[in-house]
C-alpha cells in the first residue's frame, strides 16, 4: 500500500468532484492543479464519470482516481478510463482482489477498529476513514490511534474548511477528502479562477504528514 500513501501525502486536502459534464473536466482539473491540489477523486456517480476521469488524466501534474467504487466492475472500468488509483467507501473481499489482480492502487474504507484491523491483516496501512464525523470524527481517530498506529487515515465525509485543520494536526491522518472545492456553482458558471482559489487556501489547513 506504499503506492496509495504516497499519492495521499502529496496533498492536504484530496477535492472530491461530483462532474456531470465532461466539458467542465479539463478546466476544472486545470484550476484545482494551478491552485496546489493535483490529487483528484472523480466519484463514479454520474453517467460521464469514466470519461470526466479520462479527460483529467490529460492535464499535467494532475494525479486522477475513481471514488465510490463499489466492485469489481468499477475497479476494471476505472483503471481502463486511466484512473491512477480507486476510493472506496468500505471494503470486500471481491473488490480488494479486483484492485490487487488490475493493480490499481486503493484506498478502502472504514469506521470501526474491526474493519481497521481486517485491512491491515491484508497490508492496507493506508484507509479511508469514512463517513468521519457521523461515526466519531476526531475522537475515533484518537482513540483508533493508540492500539493502531500502523495505520494512516483519509477522512471523508463532513469535512470542511471549518474542521480540516483539526483532522490534518491528527497523527494517523494523511490528508482528508473534500467536497468543497468544486462548488456546483461555480463550475456551471465556469469561475475557474475562484475554484483555484479554494485550493490555494487549503495549503494553510495543516502540516502534510511524513
């Protein structure tokens, strides 16, 4: 799982992006990129996710992945569409073999200490925390940080600018994930300039973890 560490560590804030329109992709790539957050996760909710992936990854600098995958299925057609790596919200058995026989790099989700420990039986070191504030937020962190430490986290889910620094001063959080950073209105109305803005200002949220 060094690979999906890696990816996770070069970034505060990982923007999750709802796109319905491929012709918002490279724009809207281009202007998170310019703004300090080249790690991006294109969730696999709209008809034109695969292609919004696949016209991302032709932006430089920019590093693309599949969120919400949910089975194997997803995992092949990410990784043909040239997602770098997969977001999921929990784990299988059938979706882990999937990543580990496509060799996508994953990150799968959990919430309790049995998840977490299932995971990290099978070398995941690196995990989405997920939904993080309806299932303990910061203080299932701490408390998951004594008795696993091996393990860095990514939450998602009730993130904001409001509590990311929070999270990110968290010794087992690599980065978190947010849906803030795309606004629907102003990726309709193609204010690009704003959407780099809201990137610039995440690299004050929080120390990146080594």
């Amino acid at each position: 799982m060094l690979a999906i560490k890696e990816i996770c560590q070069q970034v505060p804030v990982i923007p999750v992006l709802v796109v319905k329109d491929v012709a918002h992709a490279v724009p809207l790539a281009e202007a998170l990129v310019s703004g300090g957050l080249h790690v991006l996760e294109v969730t696999l909710r709209t008809p034109a996710a695969l292609e919004v992936i696949r016209a991302m990854s032709t932006v430089q600098g920019a590093i693309v992945g599949a969120g919400t995958v949910l089975n194997a299925q997803d995992v092949q057609a990410a990784k043909q569409a040239g997602a770098t790596f997969a977001v999921s919200p929990g784990a299988t058995e059938s979706l882990l073999a999937a990543a580990e026989t496509e060799q996508l790099a994953l990150l799968p989700g959990a919430s309790t200490a049995s998840e977490v420990m299932y995971l990290l039986e099978r070398q995941y070191t690196a995990l989405k925390f997920f939904p993080a504030e309806s299932v303990g937020g910061i203080g299932m962190l701490k408390s998951l940080y004594g008795p696993l430490p091996a393990v860095s986290f990514c939450p998602t889910g009730g993130i904001s600018p409001r509590n990311a620094a929070d999270y990110l001063a968290l010794p087992n959080v690599m980065c978190v994930g947010g849906s803030w950073l795309a606004p629907e209105d102003l990726v309709q109305a193609g204010l690009w300039d704003s959407i780099a803005a809201l990137a610039e200002a995440t690299q004050t949220l929080g120390t990146r973890k080594a």
